[in-house]
C-alpha cells in the first residue's frame, strides 16, 4: 500500500539532515522555498 511507504504529497516531512555528493550538508530548513520543496530519494543499484 502506497501510505505505508512514507511521507505523502503534501505532508510534512520530519526534519532530516543529510550529505551532499559534494559534501555539504543540507537540512529540512536550507532546501524549502517560497513554495516548499521536492524531495526525491532514488535507491542505486550501487548502493
């Protein structure tokens, strides 16, 4: 079932933080706009 998944569209996420592939560091707060955000997680064949 798709609501077990996670969070769903427009639902508040929890606060997170987390690396980027350049090594900075971003939380909830440094990624939101005017308008929110988007957050898309892709798991990796490499992972």
């Amino acid at each position: 079932m798709v609501a077990e998944l996670g969070p769903q569209v427009g639902e508040r996420v929890p606060d997170f933080e987390m690396v980027d592939q350049f090594g900075n560091m971003h939380d909830l707060e440094s990624v939101m706009g005017p308008n929110g955000a988007m957050l898309l997680f892709h798991h990796s064949a490499d992972w």
